[in-house]
C-alpha cells in the first residue's frame, strides 16, 4: 500500500505487454498491485494481466508521461526492451514517482554508441566499431574491421536494422536498413567476433554488482543473426572464463552508472585468446524469460525485485541470496512454421511433462508467421529443470516437440 494513503492500491504503469513483459506483469498481479500495461497491439499477450489496457506505443513519451499524470501511478517499468527504459526513467523524474535509474544512465543504457563511447573510457572489453554517417564512411570502416562485420543501427534492439555483411557488395543494402532504422542518422559497423555468447543476469543494489543466472545463449542458424533459441544454465564454459563475463558484465554497469536495478548484459566470448568482451548492455530484466529461469533455478525473484524497485520499495539483500533449486535450467523457445496460424495443439501434454515448468504461447489464431529473423518472430517457450543442463535441455526438447503450430499460407486467403 502506498504510504500515507490507507487503502489505496499502488498503481504501476508497465511499458509493453508482450511476450518479453508476461512475467513482470504476471508477478504484479500476484501482489495485487493495479497495473496499467502500454502497447501499440491490441492482441499483446500480456494485456490480460492488466486492469486497464491502454493502446499506444511503448516509445510514445509525451503519451506516457500524460498517462502516467492521469492515472496517479506509483511507479513505472519498462521489462525486456529497450528504448522504453529511458522513457520510463525521465517520466518518473517528471512526475516526482520512484525509479531505480537516474535519467542520465537510462539513457546511457537505451544507446549502443554511447555505451560503447563509455566503454572506451572507463576500459570495458567490447568489439572492436566505428560510427558512420554515410556509405563512403562505411566502406572505409569495413575495411579497417575487415569483413564479415556487423552493420547496426546503435539505438534499436531485438535485429531491427542489423545486418551481417560478409562481402563489400552486401555492404549498401545493410546501411540502407541501418540508417531507416537509426534514429540519430549514424550506424555501428562491428566487428563480428565469432565464438560463444553468454547472458549475465544481475542486479545491483547501491552500486554492488550482484551476479546471478549466467547462461549459455544457443542461437538459430542464418539468416537469423543473435537470436537465442535458448538460455542455458549452467553454462558449460570453463569456470574462470564465467567468472571473467561477471567482471566485464560488472565494469560495464559501473561504467555506465547503473547503481541499482536490473542489468542483462550479453557477453560475447571469442575463439581467439582475447578474454571476454561486453557485446551491450541493458538497465533492465531480459525479454527471455530470464527473471523465471533465474527464481527456477536459483530461488531469487526477479520479477519481485524489479517491482520493488520499481516502487521504490527497500530491496532486502537476503531476496538477492541465491538458493540453487536444481542442477540444472533452461529457456527453449518455440518457432512456428511460417504461415496464419489456425491452431496450437500439444500445451496441456507439454506442461505434463516431467521438469517443465511453464509453457507460453505468444500468438493468437490469426497471427502471420514469417521466417525466423527476429527475437519477435519466435511463437513461444518451455522453462524447463533438470539434475543437469543436459536432462533440462532433454526435458525442454521433448515438451517442445509435443506441440504443433497448425499454420496455412496466409498469401492463400488474400
């Protein structure tokens, strides 16, 4: 209850309502909190948590920030993506409401080119990049990084304006798609560094790092590029190696000023003798389920966390204590074959199966699958436990294939 008024209910405003928000919102339901979710999609999964639905785009500030005026809320929120976090920390300031994020480090965080400015400085391990404003800037860059080398828009998430360019004739499609995705008219060229990735899920409290679920990031083949088809813990990589992506996930929040809340850093872990380097970093709780997997295996509720800071509610350090619960967790998600899909069948044999934990599907009947390309393309996922990684895995890929996407060629009804 909000302190000073018996009675009332606290008001949480909740930035997007999709899939990568269906735990936060879920865990807000629970507390009772009254929850006003954000969303540009009338059909987003997550709109069934809320008491009042609002139909408008997560990016919209001026509309958030009257939003969050009208409703009186407490606090807001901004789980799994990320230029909304910004927006989240500046409305509260302007409303006077608790935020775990100064406005300045949101920003920070919401920007691949000034994170990676910073980095600089404060002698955080990244990829090599340089900025550009035009093809002639590009081309000269791709042949100081050499190809293949990532092309990216620096204020984006989830693949929009990404490219991975493996030859100089590739390389003008690529920054046509940067640049119309890039809101600062400039793009990234990244080295590609290939090798293993890993998440660090974290959060910290008065500027102390606390570590937590570190997994293995199992990724879909080309044409997709950086979209996991799994999170794995524990992961399988030598132990000071993990502990190596701790200390870069922790120099990369202390660089950027991130003292308390969330943190979900992806953590690249190259083939070559180089250790590993800082790929980016979010001020927020990962879109894959991470905060689930986390309190699976290790007991600590992010979820609860997140609202409490969020709140501005005390953090209790023992919550940040972790438990393990199993030997071993996963997040499996799910695609679908391509086409409007008609019929999911298979949940209810899925959930029975032995080690799973939760089973969600992200799309309604009606919704068109396209090929796998994007973090958003994925349809669902398994959170499956095990006595190892191996059983969990086991565990995941046998309730995954339980269930069928009965999907139609949409170009067939048109």
């Amino acid at each position: 209850m909000v302190e000073g008024t018996p009675g009332r209910t606290e008001r949480l405003l909740v930035l997007g309502a999709g899939p990568a928000q269906l735990g936060l919102l879920a865990a807000a339901r629970r507390r009772g909190l009254k929850v006003i979710a954000v969303d540009r999609d009338p059909g987003a999964p997550g709109f069934r948590y809320a008491d009042r639905r609002a139909i408008l785009s997560a990016e919209d500030e001026p509309g958030i920030d009257r939003l969050a005026a009208a409703e009186r809320v407490d606090g807001i929120v901004a789980p799994g993506i990320d230029w909304p976090v910004g927006i989240a920390a500046r409305v509260a300031q302007r409303q006077g409401i608790p935020h775990p994020l100064g406005p300045a480090a949101a920003t920070l965080s919401t920007s691949k080119l000034r994170q990676r400015e910073r980095f600089v400085e404060a002698g955080v391990p990244h990829p090599a990049y340089l900025v550009v404003g035009s093809e002639e800037d590009a081309r000269r860059a791709a042949a100081a990084i050499g190809y293949p080398c990532v092309v990216k828009a620096p204020d984006r998430q989830g693949q929009r304006g990404l490219s991975v360019v493996g030859h100089p004739d590739a390389l003008g499609s690529a920054l046509a798609t940067a640049f119309a995705a890039s809101r600062i008219g400039a793009c990234l060229l990244e080295e590609l560094v290939p090798g293993r990735e890993l998440t660090v899920n974290a959060f910290s409290v008065g500027g102390q790092f606390r570590p937590l679920t570190v997994t293995d990031r199992q990724l879909a083949d080309p044409p997709a590029f950086g979209v996991a088809l799994a999170h794995v813990w524990r992961s399988s990589l030598p132990s000071d190696v993990v502990g190596a992506a701790i200390q870069a996930a922790s120099a990369a929040a202390r660089a950027l000023g991130i003292n308390d809340g969330p943190t979900y850093t992806q953590i690249l872990v190259p083939a070559d003798e180089r250790g590993p380097l800082v790929g980016e970093l979010a001020a927020r709780l990962g879109g894959g389920h991470d905060a689930e997997l986390c309190r699976a295996v290790l007991g600590v509720d992010l979820n609860d966390l997140a609202l409490d800071a969020a709140l501005g509610e005390p953090i209790r350090r023992e919550a940040l204590v972790p438990d393990e619960q199993v030997g071993g967790g996963c997040v499996r998600f799910l695609v679908a074959p391509p086409g409007e899909l008609r019929a999911v069948t298979g949940i209810e044999a899925a959930r029975r199966r032995e080690g799973i934990l939760g089973v969600r599907i992200y799309r309604r009947a009606g919704h068109v699958f396209g090929s796998l390309l994007r973090g958003s393309d994925r349809a669902g996922a398994v959170l499956a436990v095990g006595g190892s990684r191996e059983q969990a895995l086991a565990r995941a890929d046998r309730a995954a294939d339980s269930i069928r996407f009965e999907t139609v060629d949409a170009e067939a009804f048109v």
